[in-house]
C-alpha cells in the first residue's frame, strides 16, 4: 500500500521583499505543486504586492502577522492551520 504523497507547504517571511519574493519565485517554479504561506502585515494588499513581484496567480497565501510581535502576531486560527499544513519553514 502506498501513502499519498502530500504536497510541501512552506511559511515565509519577508515574501513582499525583493529578496523574499525571488525565494517564494524559486520555490514555485521547482515545486509546482506546493503551496506557499507568506507572512504580511496587512493581507489585503497581498494582491497589489504579489503582482509586484510576479506572484499573481501564484499559490501564495498571505497570513496576517508582524515579526517584531510576540508569536510573529499570527492568530490562534492561523497558527492552527500552519501547524497542520506547513512542513517547511
């Protein structure tokens, strides 16, 4: 019997940065499959900062949050769903 084999989901800081954005770039082109987390402060401009950097469309999911706040400031519910999902950080 063979186990499915899930896709690799990633959680990223800095993804609207230059350098950040060419990670979450390289990751999707090797892993097409995979999904991405990106750490943003506010994710309802994650649109206009993913078609900066060529990541519109992409499967990039921002999570709301602020590295400089005590658990990166991720709610109880995100950080629910990273812990389940997320196999690289």
């Amino acid at each position: 019997m063979t186990v499915p084999r899930r896709a690799p989901a990633y959680f990223v800081t800095g993804a609207t940065g230059l350098l950040g954005g060419l990670v979450v770039r390289r990751l999707l082109a090797t892993t097409p499959d995979a999904t991405v987390y990106a750490l943003v402060r506010d994710p309802a401009r994650w649109p206009a900062a993913a078609r900066r950097l060529g990541l519109a469309g992409s499967a990039v999911t921002p999570v709301g949050g602020d590295l400089a706040r005590p658990g990166l400031g991720v709610t109880a519910a995100d950080r629910a769903r990273l812990a389940r999902d997320v196999r690289f950080v």
